[in-house]
C-alpha cells in the first residue's frame, strides 16, 4: 500500500514539474484577465468612485480603507444620539447581575 502510494505521489508530482500543460491544463497562449467596473450608467460621485476603482486598485483600497471605519463611527454617533433623545442611555446603565 505504501508503495502505490509512492508511486502515486511520484507521478503526480512528476505532472506538476515536468508537464505543466497537461497537468495544469495550461495553453501556450495566456489570455490576460481585465477587471473593470462599467461606468456607462454612473454620474457624480458614483462615476468618481468607478473611475478611482478602474484606474488605480491601490488607491480605491486604501480609500476604502479609511471610509469604512470613518463612515462607521459617525452612523455610531448619530444612532447614540438618536438613542439619547428617546431615553435609551447606554452611557450610564448598571449591569444585572
């Protein structure tokens, strides 16, 4: 059992190494893959947004990085307020025990 095993494994491995377009199902032509979003539909801040998205995904994610927590922490504040003027305080509250 250990020797099919090896065997197995050998030609496996053999597959992967030496025959790469049989084993990975590789062509000789590699069709470059392109992702873009379609900005036909978008104006304003949106159009903007797309545009950033198709011509640089360094500076989309880092904007994406800074909005999502920015964008968090006011719908927090605004909820805490909202909270406070219909007499939910969660600032001051005793925990039950």
């Amino acid at each position: 059992m250990k020797i099919r095993l090896a065997r197995l494994f050998t030609w496996c491995l053999f597959l992967c190494l030496a025959v790469p377009e049989l084993a990975l199902a590789a062509s000789k032509e590699i069709a470059n893959v392109v992702i873009v979003a379609d900005t036909r539909k978008f104006t304003g801040w949106e159009a903007w947004w797309t545009n950033l998205y198709n011509e640089s995904h360094l500076y989309f994610t880092l904007l994406t990085i800074v909005l999502i927590p920015t964008v968090g922490v006011i719908f927090g504040v605004i909820a805490d307020m909202l909270m406070g003027l219909i007499g939910i305080d969660l600032k001051h509250r005793e925990l039950a025990d």
